[in-house]
C-alpha cells in the first residue's frame, strides 16, 4: 500500500498538541518548575499559617503550569516557523507499507522503518502518527486518502504489519 501525504505545518501542530499532555517529560518538566517556585516562594516569606502554605503549593503549581505552556508555545512558534520542504519536514511524503516496514521518500531523504522498530501506530480522528523513536514521528493526515475506508484500511494494514513482526522477534 503506497500512498503521497502532504505535510503541513498544522499537521505537525496538531502531533504536538495531541502528544503535550501524553509527554511523562511534560509532567516531570512541571513538577519540577512548580518545586522550585515553592521553594523560592517560601525562601522569600515563609508562610505563617496553614492557608499560607496551601496558597503557596497551588501558586507554584499554577507557575509550573503556566512555564510548561509558554515553553511548549516557544518551542511551537520555533518549529513552525523553521520547518520548511527543503529540509524534508514539510511537503511531499511518499509512504509505503513493506514487509519490511514503513518506507518513508522525500525531496531530501528515503527511510525505512522497521516495523519491530516502531514504538506505536496511534490512530485519532484526523491523522495516523507512527512513533518510530521516543522523538520523532511520521504523520498520516486523514487528508491523503479518498475516504474514511481507506484511511482505516490504511491504518489496519500498518498494525497488522507491526505485530507480525513483533511477534517474530
């Protein structure tokens, strides 16, 4: 099964989204800025009283919030704007599914991932995301297919694929 893609930045837009809240890092990036800003709340005023001390833990939960989001729309603005066809990431994808694995053709490189290599197939309503390491990521836009049908067939193919070959190994 061979199919062209059209990669747009809102496609790589909508895997960060999706992957933000699922991201352990994301959370351990929280709890850390959150930890330091109570420490460094109460380094400067120590509080005097239970409410204070509460008051504390959500303000600096709120803080480690609030970093996490701004570090994650910087990192955003930075893709996005960087990202472009001729280093590869945006533009024409040439995707086929191989016995092999995932063969992946672009105007700067050709790749095949080797399915018992793939971390997961994750199926949304709008796009397919092959994890292929911990950071990187090919994205099947719903877009590139005539219909819903294909799209699953598309995606039922590329898991059967996958477990077959973890199954070998």
């Amino acid at each position: 099964m061979e199919i062209e893609v059209e990669i747009l930045r809102r496609d790589l837009f909508a895997l960060n989204v999706y992957m933000l809240p699922r991201s352990r890092g994301i959370w351990t990036r929280m709890l850390l800025l959150a930890m330091v800003g109570w420490a460094f709340i109460l380094f400067i005023k120590p509080p005097n009283a239970q409410l204070n001390l509460a008051w504390t833990t959500c303000v600096s939960i709120l803080g480690g919030l609030f970093g996490v989001v701004f570090g994650f729309v910087i990192q955003m603005t930075q893709m996005l704007v960087t990202a472009s066809e001729k280093d590869g990431v945006l533009g024409k994808h040439y995707l086929s599914l191989t016995d092999n694995g995932l063969r992946e053709v672009t105007n700067t490189n050709q790749s095949l991932y080797c399915w018992n290599g793939i971390q997961r197939i994750i199926k949304v309503p709008h796009w397919i995301f092959f994890q292929v390491n911990n950071y990187q990521f090919q994205i099947v836009p719903r877009r590139a297919f005539a219909d819903t049908q294909q799209f699953q067939a598309f995606f039922e193919a590329s898991e059967s694929l996958r477990n077959a070959a973890v199954l070998e190994t």
